[in-house]
C-alpha cells in the first residue's frame, strides 16, 4: 500500500510545486501520517507524563520521521541538494516553499499566457477545453489571482470558435447566470 501511495507523488521539479504539494498532503494525510503537519511538536516526555501525553508523542515523532523521509524521497536531488535540513516536517515544508516562491510567479505568468492565448482545437471534447480552462483558473485562484467563475464563464464563452455561435446566442439570451 505506501509503495502505491509513493507512486501518486510526482517528483519535484522546478515547475510542479503546488502539484507535487498537493499530492503530498493527500498521501500523508490517507496514510495518518499528516499530524507532524497539522500541528506543532508535543512537550518532551517526562516521568511525570500521562499514558495519553506519550502517545501523542510517540504518534508525532513517527509522523514527523515518515513525513520527512517521504518528502526528501519525492524531491529531485538537485533541488534536495539545495534545501537545509529541519527537524520538523512542518519546518521543512516551510522552507520548500520559500524556495519555490519566484517560481510560482513564473507559474503564474506562464498559465496566464497559456489561458489567454488558449483556443479550442475541434479535436477533443468542449467539456474536455473546458475542464482545462477550469483548470488554469483553479491553479491562478491558488496563487491568490482571483479568477470569478463568471469571468471564466465569460471568458471561455467569447472564444469559442465561430461553430459554437448557435450556443453562445443561447447562452447569451438566457437570464440567469
């Protein structure tokens, strides 16, 4: 089973890193593995610790430890090479991030570009042009570029090819939203 949930995780690139995030916290998070994550360090255990204190400790240390070696396992080695070391899985992600933050502006740019200059190719399905646009904007929306679903409406409405006009007048004579 986690050979198989390792499998679902691209490798990080320069490009990918909100994908490749993504695919982590939903591996981490279907293996249990996802609490050094959601929250911080327990207090070190004591003689005077409860049964319940030690195992949230115990469930924290071996989330944290998994966490981290999945992580650096699902990272180029380029890259890996290029991160420091943390203790925490948190501390860590934190510090990926950082690295990836001008990238995600290329990111940004470049799915504007591509969303912008997108036409439907006759080829695929509609819904298929449309489910990529969708796409593109959830990606922007992610990167705080607030695309509305009704300038996406809009937007994919006004350049779909001449064969769509019967559609489009319908779709523009319509009152609701």
């Amino acid at each position: 089973m986690v050979i198989g949930c390792l499998s679902g995780i691209e490798i990080l690139t320069s490009t990918n890193f909100n994908k490749w995030k993504d695919q982590i916290m939903i591996v981490l998070g279907c293996m249990d593995l996802d609490l050094a994550i959601r929250t911080d360090k327990p207090t070190e255990i004591t003689s005077a610790s409860t049964g319940e204190q030690k195992a949230l400790y115990e469930k924290w240390e071996r989330s944290n430890c998994t966490s981290l070696m999945i992580i650096r396992s699902t990272i180029s080695i380029a890259i890996r090479g290029a991160i420091p070391e943390k203790e925490s899985t948190m501390d860590y992600l934190k510090v990926v991030e950082k690295h990836f933050i001008g990238s995600t502006k290329t990111l940004a740019s470049t799915l504007m570009i591509e969303m912008i200059t997108m036409k439907y190719d006759g080829r695929s399905g509609i819904h298929e042009h449309i489910m990529k646009m969708r796409d593109m904007a959830n990606k922007l929306n992610g990167m705080d570029m607030e695309i509305s679903e009704g300038f996406l409406v809009h937007f994919i409405m006004t350049f779909l090819p001449a064969q769509f006009g019967a559609f489009k007048i319908n779709y523009n004579t319509q009152k609701e939203k």
